[in-house]
C-alpha cells in the first residue's frame, strides 16, 4: 500500500513535472511575444520621433521660405516707391523745363517786336 501511494505520488509529481514544463514553454513563447511587442513599439516611437522632426523642419522651411517671400514683397514695394519718387521727380524737371522754354519764347518774341518797333522806326 505505501508502493502504491508511492507509486502515485511519482505520477503526480511527473504530471506536475510535465505541466511545469508546459508553462514554462507558455512563458517563453509570452515572453518571446512580449519582447517582440516592445521592439515594434520602440520602432513606432522611433517612427514617430522622425516624423516628428520631419515635421518641424518642413514648418521652419515654410516659415523660412515665407519670409523671404515677404522680404522680397517688401523690397519690390519699396523699389516701386522709389520707381515712383524719380517719376515724380521728372516730372517735375519736365514742368521746370516746359516753363523755361515759355519764358525763353516769351523773351523771343519780345526781342523781336523790339527789333521790328526798331525796323519801323527806322524807316
């Protein structure tokens, strides 16, 4: 009777032997799961990190590119401006020279009814 009680306590202990070898197997196989999980998760992060800093440079490039287009609108307005000033400025050269010529026509045409009152007078 204590052989056979032996005898069935070996198979328990053999079965238990065998369902820890199981579980063990189970918890490696999770485990293998586990770190492969991780692994995927650390790639995403890195994945993420990446677009990320993609992300912030494009925007500071945009900015960047933003600014020299204002830079340039700025510069064309204000050589518009100055386009405009040296118009204006001649222009005004012009009406001077416009007046001068008036006046030298006018002072011609003095010096010429003074020389035909001469002419008369002289006759």
């Amino acid at each position: 009777s204590k052989d056979s009680e032996i005898s069935a306590l070996m198979k328990e202990v053999e079965l238990l032997n065998t369902k820890l070898t199981n579980e063990q197997a189970n918890c490696k196989d999770l485990q293998g799961i586990l770190f492969e999980r991780e692994n995927n998760n650390k790639k995403t992060e890195e994945v993420k990190r990446d677009n990320s800093r993609k992300v912030e440079v494009m925007t500071r490039e945009l900015k960047s590119e933003q600014n020299l287009r204002f830079a340039a609108e700025k510069k064309m307005k204000s050589e518009i401006d100055i386009m405009a000033i040296a118009i204006d400025s001649r222009e005004v050269q012009i009406e001077k020279l416009e007046h001068q010529l008036d006046l030298t026509n006018a002072e011609k045409n003095l010096i010429e009814k003074q020389l035909s009152d001469q002419e008369k007078r002289a006759d």
